[in-house]
C-alpha cells in the first residue's frame, strides 16, 4: 500500500477525522444513510435557537449523545493513532468529533475543532459542569438557573479560537495530510486539507462516501473501513 511508504518516508504527518472515525466504536456519523441528520433536522436542534425554541427536544437529544459517548469507547483505530503519536509517526490529530475518543485511546495533541460532549456550561453564565450531571438530569445551572448545553460548537457559533490556531498551524507544517472518516461538507473545518495540500502536503482521504475534495487528494480510499486500513499500516 503506497500509504505505508509514504507515512514511513513524512517527518510531519497530521491527522483529521470525522464522525466516520467513531462508527466502528457504534457511534452514528450525520450524513451517511444511518447518520443523524437523517433522523433530526440540524437546523432544528444543532444550534442556539432550539435552546430557546425547542429545548425539550435540545435536551433530550443532546442527554443521548452525551450518554453515548459514555457507553461507546475508541475502537483499535483510534488506539493505532494513539501509538503512532508516541512514535513520531503522527504530530497531531485535526477532529471534528466531539467524543473525546481520541485523548481516551492516549492521543494527546489533539485540535477539537467543535469542542466536546464530556464537558457542559451553562448557556447564561458560563459556568461549567461535568456531564455526570447532565446524565443525572440537571439540566439547569445551580448559579442563574440558565439552561445547561454541551460544550460543542452549534451551527452558527464561531469554532474556538485556540484549536482552530493549532490546526492552521499543523496543517501548514504537514508533508502527510491524511483525512479519516469525513463528508468534508462543514466549514470552516473542511479547508483544513486544502491548506495542507497549498503548503504542499501529499493529501490521502480515507472516506466511504465519495467527498468534494476527492479529485484535491493524491490518494483517494473509498472501499475499505477506517479500521481495516489503520491496522494494515500498523504490521
Ligand atoms: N470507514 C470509512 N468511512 C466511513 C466509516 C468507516 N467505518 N463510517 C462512516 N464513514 C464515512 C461516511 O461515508 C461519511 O461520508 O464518514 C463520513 C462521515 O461524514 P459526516 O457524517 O458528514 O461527518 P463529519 O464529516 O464528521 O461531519 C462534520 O458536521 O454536523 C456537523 O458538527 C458536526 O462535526 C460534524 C460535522
């Protein structure tokens, strides 16, 4: 496989991922036949309005995948990714997962581009919370009485400031770009291999779904897991 040689040969390879990097843990991706967006309309629930407008349906939502990220775990993917920080073989991980699977298999350098479902705050005062309470059905602020929400970016929200320079930074450093699991249809998220393929990184999409940027890539692998292809480069 030529993406065995070249992950060898890079001295700066970055990693970014999509929800397609969790189904294989048991998680749902958004927008492949059985994703979210399928069930729920994002509009209606992914972003500040339904806060006000449809906080029922908000919290109830959110409470399953809040519970979901604590009854699935990182699949041998994401342990593989994990090793090969420690190797030197991968610099950092570029996610637009919000499961913190990542930092679980011991991934340390880690951008969360829209945040993460392990933490909450309240939406009025900022205060935050573990989300054992929201599991426990807290879903008000002890402080304001303000409503609880995950500390994930909602359609409309700006990406936080700090992973979003993290990520420019790698994927100007990268020389291996490689994309695992994502429709590449959200920005700003979606550029980031477009600015890695600019500063002349070789750009590699590991998808099942065919993606906008597939004719950008100088490696394209549509017809195998996620799973299958990190553990044939790990022999
Ligand atoms: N192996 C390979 N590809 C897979 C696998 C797998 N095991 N499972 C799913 N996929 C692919 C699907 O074909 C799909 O194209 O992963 C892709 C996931 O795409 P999306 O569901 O659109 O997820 P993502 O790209 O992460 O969405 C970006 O959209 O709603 C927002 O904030 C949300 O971070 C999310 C963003």
């Amino acid at each position: 496989m030529i993406l065995k040689e070249w992950l060898q040969e890079s001295r700066y390879t970055v990693v970014f991922t999509g929800a397609g990097m969790s189904t294989e843990s048991g998680l749902p991706d958004f927008r492949s036949s059985s994703g979210l967006w399928k069930q729920k309309d994002p509009s209606q629930i992914a972003n500040t309005n339904a806060l006000n407008d449809n906080v029922e349906e908000f919290i109830e939502f959110y409470r399953q995948r809040v519970l979901g990220v604590k009854e699935y775990h990182p699949h041998k993917g994401h342990y593989i990714l994990a090793e090969w920080e420690q190797q030197g073989k991968v610099k950092s991980i570029i996610t637009q997962n919000v499961d913190g699977f990542h930092q679980e298999a011991g991934s340390t350098q880690v951008a969360e581009l829209h945040g993460t479902l392990q933490k909450l705050h309240c939406q009025s005062c900022g205060r935050e919370y573990s989300s054992e309470e929201y599991v426990a059905e807290d879903y008000y602020c002890v402080a304001c009485e303000g409503i609880l929400r995950p500390s994930i970016v909602l359609f409309g929200e700006s990406l936080p400031q700090e992973a979003f320079q993290f990520a420019y930074e790698e994927a100007e450093k990268a020389e291996l770009f490689i994309v695992l699991g994502s429709s590449l249809s959200v920005t700003p998220a979606n550029q980031f291999p477009l600015i890695a393929k600019d500063h002349g990184a070789k750009l590699v999409i590991v998808n099942r779904d065919e993606t906008p940027f597939d004719s950008y890539a100088d490696l394209v692998i549509h017809d195998k897991k996620i799973g299958e292809v990190l553990e044939e480069l790990h022999t």
